[in-house]
C-alpha cells in the first residue's frame, strides 16, 4: 500500500475533504487550478505553503485520472482500494 505525506483528511479540517498536508488547501483547490489551465509553477506561487513535492504527489495522481472522491478513499486506508489507471473505486470487507 502507497503512502500519501502529501494528503491529509481528517473530519476536523475542511470537513474532511482532502487537503495538501499541513495546510486547509484543499485538493479540489488545485484540480480546479488545472482545470482553467493553471500551471504548477503559478499553482504554488499562489499557495507558498504547499511544497512543490506534495504538488508532484497530488499531480501524479491527477495524471492517473483519480477524483477527489478516490483520492479522499485512497488516504483513509485499506477499506477501500482503487484501481490504477481505471478510475475505479472498489469497497473490500
């Protein structure tokens, strides 16, 4: 199992949406910063809190088309499992 220092999602900041470890951006933040063509470069200049590793980390994720939604799954733990490359969250017992 990956470990993720990048991402933290706890109920108590930002509603337990997932944020960029040590700060209240959420990931969602910069998704959208993407989405309207931001680049990572201007993404942390806007953000000097967020180091460009963790940018990388959520960034390598972005490239392998997980949401918010998974990505959130994926930190929580072993309950659920996604499966790479495919978009697919899948719940285990």
């Amino acid at each position: 199992m990956r470990n993720f220092t990048a991402i933290t999602v706890h109920p108590e900041i930002q509603d337990g949406a997932p944020v960029f470890s040590g700060t209240r951006v959420r990931i969602e933040t910069f998704y959208d910063f993407l989405r309207v063509g931001v680049s990572v470069s201007e993404f942390l200049d806007e953000f000097p809190s967020i180091t460009r590793d963790q940018v990388l980390e959520v960034y390598d994720l972005v490239k392998q088309k997980y949401t918010v939604d998974q990505i959130s799954a994926l930190v929580a733990g072993p309950q659920s499992r996604i499966e790479t490359g495919t978009g697919r969250l899948q719940a285990t017992a």
